[in-house]
C-alpha cells in the first residue's frame, strides 16, 4: 500500500472496495480507513484520482453516514493544507463525490470547502472550484436548492467572472450560465 512504485499502490486502490465488502465497516475502519484517506496525499495525480473513485465506491458500500463520519472531515482538512495540491485534491474530491452524497452533505460539506477555496490565492484553485461548482449546481437546483445557489453560489460566481485569470473568468461564466437555468 506504500509501495515506492505508484502502480503498484494503484492496484491496491482498486480492490480496496471488494475488501471492504468483506471487511465490514467496523474492521475496515480499525485497519484500512485512514489508509485510503491517507492516498488522497499521494504524490501522483494518479493515485489521489484513484483513491477519490475509491471513496466514492466505499461510499456506495458503508453509506453516507460512513462518509460524514470517517470521511469528509479529512477532505475538509485538505482545504487549508500549504500545498495548493492538496487544496486541488479537496475540489476534486467534492466534485466526483457530488453525487454520490446526499442533498444535505453537499449543502453542509462540500459547497462551502468548494466556496471557501473560489477564493484562494492561487488561480488553478479558482478554476476549479468554479468548475466544481458546473458539477455542483445542477445537483442543488434539482434539489430543491435554487434559493441556496442564488444566494450563496451565485454572488461568488459574479465575482469570479472578474477575475484577473482567464480561466478562472471562463469556468465562472460557465457555472453562472447555469445559475440562471
């Protein structure tokens, strides 16, 4: 699982949810949960990829309780890391596991790490956390969060289509165009 070689961790990611299944939740949690949680500081992209996959499978297997519990407080810690990789991860991470969470998760979890970091100093953050928000405002309108997004999501947005990067003015618009759907 710590192997030096990164495909060798890779392969090991991928049958981490077939084990779980076996495991259960209690033992996954004593031996293997903060393992997995551990890979999503990888120093590959590969791996913290796979590892956010991972979790989404194990969300799947142990439930969203599981995840509120054991989970999203490590992705929340991310969003304050030095290492703008490790912030990268945490958008990621809310953008694949979106949908895989319930309303309420994503309202209270993942919205606000991914609001917080639309405004970090570094523009490949903001990017993308204007491109989580594309995944993440289609969830909460069919939600029955259309007042949320107008008054949380939307007033970020505005100022994001102003901003200095044109990446960053780029992916805001196109969240924003989806604010007015």
């Amino acid at each position: 699982a710590e192997d030096r070689q990164w495909r060798v961790r890779l392969a090991i990611i991928e049958y981490v949810p077939l084990l779980a299944q076996q495991l259960g939740v209690e033992l996954f949690d004593a031996e293997l949960s903060q393992l997995c949680t551990s890979w999503l500081g990888d120093c590959v992209h590969t791996i913290r990829e796979c590892a956010i996959l991972n979790l989404k499978q194990l969300i799947s297997v142990f439930g969203s309780e599981w995840a509120q519990q054991r989970l999203l407080p490590e992705v929340a810690k991310a969003k304050s890391n030095s290492n703008y990789l490790q912030r990268m991860t945490a958008l990621l991470t809310a953008r694949l596991l979106a949908d895989a969470l319930p309303i309420d998760m994503l309202c209270s979890m993942l919205l606000p790490l991914t609001l917080e970091l639309a405004t970090d100093t570094v523009p490949n953050i903001r990017f993308n956390a204007a491109k989580t928000l594309i995944a993440m405002v289609p969830l909460l309108n069919s939600g029955g969060q259309a007042s949320l997004v107008q008054a949380r999501v939307r007033p970020v947005l505005v100022q994001l289509v102003s901003d200095a990067d044109a990446d960053v003015q780029y992916y805001a618009q196109q969240a924003l165009d989806l604010t007015a759907e």
